[in-house]
C-alpha cells in the first residue's frame, strides 16, 4: 500500500469509530469516521475493530528446532499479532541465530534467553546442570541486549529431571545479577508448585497458569493456593501460554470464579500445534476467553496495553499520533464455534474472533 493511507470506519474497541491516517509508517491523525484524508483510503465499513497490533508473550519462532519451533510470520502477523516473543526457543548457544532468523521477517521480534545453553535442542534442556553456564548466559545477553528482554526457565519434571527446584534457584540468582525477570513455565512434579512459588519476585511471569495438571496452582477444591495469592500480591504476573498441554477450561473456570485473572494472553504457538491445534492461532485462543465470559476489553488488552506494558514498550499497546503504526483489524462474528482445549475437553461457543488485516511497521496488509 502507499505510504499514505486512511483506515477508515474502523471501530475501537469501546464502540466509537473513527479514521486513522498513517504517513510513512506513522499515525499521523485519528479523526471522525469518513472525514479521513489519504492516498488510499480502505473503508471498513463500522464492521471491523481495529487496537493496536497484538503481541504474543509466548510463541516459539526457532524453525530448526523440533518439536518447539516455527517460522516468524507463520505466528506472527500473518495471524493478525504484530510483535511476538520467543519464549526460550535458544540458549547462549543459538541465540545469535535467531537474531539473523528474525532479521528477515516484517513481525517484530524479542525474546526470552533460555537459562540452558542447548535451549529447546533438547526438551529435558535442565536435566544437566553444566549446560546452565553462567558467563556464557551473561555475554549473549550483552551482545543482545535490545533484544533478549528476559529469561525462560522450564520448570517440569520432564524438563529438569532430578535437579527439583535446582535449575530455578540458579536461574533467580541469573535473574538478579543481570536485572532481566524471568518466565517460569509451570507443569508436572516434581518439584512441587509451592516450592516453585516461592521463588518468583515482582515482575516474573508464571506461563501456563491455567493448565490443568495434577500439580497446579488451584486445590482439589479448585480454590487458589495461599502461596499462589502471595505471589499474586509480589507483583508476579499471569500469562496465559496456551500450548498443547497447558490450558484447562475446567481451571480457567475456576481462576475465573475466584477472580484470579490473566494478566497477558498468550498462545506458546509454533508448528504442530498452529497446523493441528488445539492452537491454530492467537484469534482462536481469545476466542477461548469470549467464551469464558470476558469482556472484549479485557481480552484484548491482555494482548496489546498489558503486555507492551510488561515489555516496558507502551507504544506498542496504544493507538497514538506520532507513534510508529502497528495495528490490528478483526471482528467478532455470531458463528457457532468448536473449541478444544488441551485436555481434549470440547465447548461450542457461540463467537468467535476472526482477523481481517494488521498495519505492520506502517504497512497494511489482509490477512
């Protein structure tokens, strides 16, 4: 498209529709719906929602590495979210690699360094202590300071094998002499989830929170646990990361009724599960949370303000003047939808969400 252009009658998220005028990748006006000037004007006809472009906190974009990896703009714009973040695909040993990988694609790209070196060229990648090298860890970070934006600790039995809670206690002493937080994925025991708990500060991020494992963060009766509260009050933020085994519509419910809710909404999408589900795309697992009774407001700032906020990047969740565009188009259509989720349990929902386009980096494109 143009370097000037004029979305217009589009709708914001709170019902108002407006124009939005983009000049050599920029937002250079937001005016009434059907006053706008440009070049090129698309009209959406008040049919169509426009936020800022969806970032997803937790994808896996490393496409050499099986069965954790994808191509960059397969999950990234493609599907209607502008920024992804890797969420430790690589480790000291393939970070630089990624970095070039990303250099080709239009999505944006930031990434969570893996506390092991090997990173996810093994799934058991915490089961050997000595692949958890701290000066290695440290020089990369250096190297890719603008882009490594945390650290990714997998914390599961089959992941850290005999080590418990181990790799985590390095990983918060990596954590607090670099100042860079960390994503903690939450699964099996051992170790066990309290001891997990007690570990993560303000800022951290527990990934997978509503899976519905044995050793989750919820009691047989479905009440939070008191340490999962605590952590809560610290600042610890909850990010969704959906995946292929770590999103339970029976625990969702339960965070719902006890007012435990998301602070980010993420897919840990690469390629078995976009191809085969129970992913397929971001639309799809926000979809998940229009039927779980969220408000769209909610939903979709857990995809754009709080995680730019999380990023310490709150351009990225605004629509502004002056601010590069990065934008997403979408509606929410009345259609009979089948949701699975990654227990196998199936609800039909009566929306979904569906992408029509983004304004990636100034340029406009349909999805």
């Amino acid at each position: 498209m143009k370097d000037h252009f004029v979305l217009q009658n589009v709708k914001m998220i709170d019902g108002s529709s407006v124009d939005i005028i983009v000049e050599n990748k920029k937002i250079i006006d937001i005016v009434v719906a059907g006053t706008g000037n440009g070049e090129q004007k698309v009209d959406y006809k008040h049919n169509v929602f426009v936020s800022s472009g969806w970032i997803d906190l937790h994808v896996h974009a490393y496409a050499e590495f099986e069965p954790y990896g994808d191509e960059v703009d397969e999950i990234g714009y493609k599907t209607g979210v502008t920024t992804i973040v890797d969420a430790g695909s690589t480790g000291a040993d393939n970070m630089s690699k990624l970095v070039s990988s990303c250099k080709k694609s239009k999505t944006n790209v930031f990434a969570f360094l893996n506390i092991s070196r090997i990173g996810l060229k093994r799934i058991d990648e915490l089961s050997d202590l000595s692949w958890l090298d701290e000066d290695q860890l440290k020089n990369t970070i250096a190297e890719h300071k603008d882009f490594i934006i945390g650290l990714k600790a997998r914390i599961s039995k089959s992941v850290v094998g005999e080590n418990g809670v181990e790799p985590l206690e390095i990983a918060r002493k990596f954590s607090n002499e670099t100042g860079l937080p960390l994503m903690v994925h939450i699964g099996s025991g051992p170790p066990d989830i309290n001891d997990v708990l007690d570990l993560l500060e303000n800022k951290d991020i527990i990934t997978h929170y509503l899976n519905g494992k044995a050793n989750n963060l919820f009691d047989e009766m479905g009440r939070p646990l008191p340490k999962f509260l605590e952590a809560i009050n610290r600042g610890v933020h909850l990010d969704v990361g959906h995946g292929n085994a770590s999103f339970s519509f029976k625990t969702a419910f339960q965070a719902k009724e006890h007012g435990i809710k998301f602070n980010t909404i993420s897919t840990d999408i690469y390629r078995k599960n976009r191809l085969n589900g129970p992913v397929y795309s971001m639309s799809h697992v926000l979809s998940k949370f229009l039927y779980l009774g969220y408000s769209l407001e909610e939903i979709i700032d857990a995809v754009t303000v709080n995680a730019a906020k999380w990023l310490n990047k709150p351009e990225l969740g605004r629509i502004s003047v002056g601010d590069l565009a990065n934008l997403t188009l979408f509606t929410v259509e009345d259609e009979v939808t089948s949701l699975l989720d990654s227990e196998g349990d199936e609800r039909k929902a009566e929306q979904k969400i569906v992408v029509k386009g983004v304004v990636i980096n100034g340029e406009h494109i349909e999805c």
